[in-house]
C-alpha cells in the first residue's frame, strides 16, 4: 500500500546515522508501492541535505547521488494547497501543536486515507489523536 511519508523518513535515507529498519522499512514501501508528499516535501528534504553536508555528515557527491535517488523514487506530490485550504490546515496545525509544515503531511494522509511514515514523534501522536493511519511495517 502507498503511504505518505513526511521529509524526516526521506533525510533518513540520506544520512546513514539516522537509518532504522523502520526508515528502511519505509524506502522499500515507497519502491513497491509508492509514496505522497505534501508540496513542500522537496524544500524540506533539500535544506536538510544542505544543512548534512555543510555539518561534514555526507559529501558532496553523496547529496548528489541521493537528490537523484529520490527523484528516481515513485513518489507523488500533492498539488499546493488553496488559500481556504491553508486556512484550514492553519487550523490543524494549531488544533494537534503542530508547525504548519507537518500538519501538512496530516493533512494529506487524512484526505489521502493513507499510513504516514514519520520519525517524528509529536506528528506520530497528532496522527493518532486525528484517526489517520501510521505506517506499520
């Protein structure tokens, strides 16, 4: 089954000290049976790449090899919300605490109805108390 998977499942594909099973778990989904992502996936995932290989965790030529890696990857990005549809997930996100960028991965497995993936322990509790579906490997 697809799944939504938010940018710090994606960073862990990237960054060897932050891989899990379950982040393994997550990649092997996304190649079988593909992902979604909000609009705003690709900013996050590439200023936190950025930010690893300034910080000396990956080289240059491993952000690149990844960057592309993803692009291979079958994900689909979701169409930029609406301006009633930022107010409403202004909403959520002030509803579960969460920052705007991650109720967005919320957002999108709620409307999707599909498991989100998420290292992120606060969004992980905001998607239960919302009724959406974790990833389970």
């Amino acid at each position: 089954m697809a799944q939504v998977v938010d940018a710090s499942i994606a960073i862990a594909w990237c960054a060897p000290t932050q891989a899990t099973s379950f982040t393994r778990a997550a990649l092997k989904a996304v190649i079988e049976d593909g992902g979604h992502v909000p609009a705003q996936f690709w900013f996050e995932v590439l200023y936190s790449v950025a930010r690893l290989e300034r910080r000396g965790i990956i080289a240059r030529v491993e952000a690149d090899e990844f960057v592309h890696l993803l692009s291979t990857l079958p994900i689909t990005i979701a169409a930029a919300l609406s301006s009633s549809d930022m107010v409403r997930l202004h909403a959520i996100a002030r509803h579960y605490g969460l920052k705007i960028y991650d109720a967005a991965y919320l957002e999108l497995a709620l409307r999707t109805d599909l498991p989100l993936a998420t290292r992120d322990d606060l969004l992980a509790d905001a998607a239960r108390q919302a009724g959406a579906t974790l990833f389970a490997p």
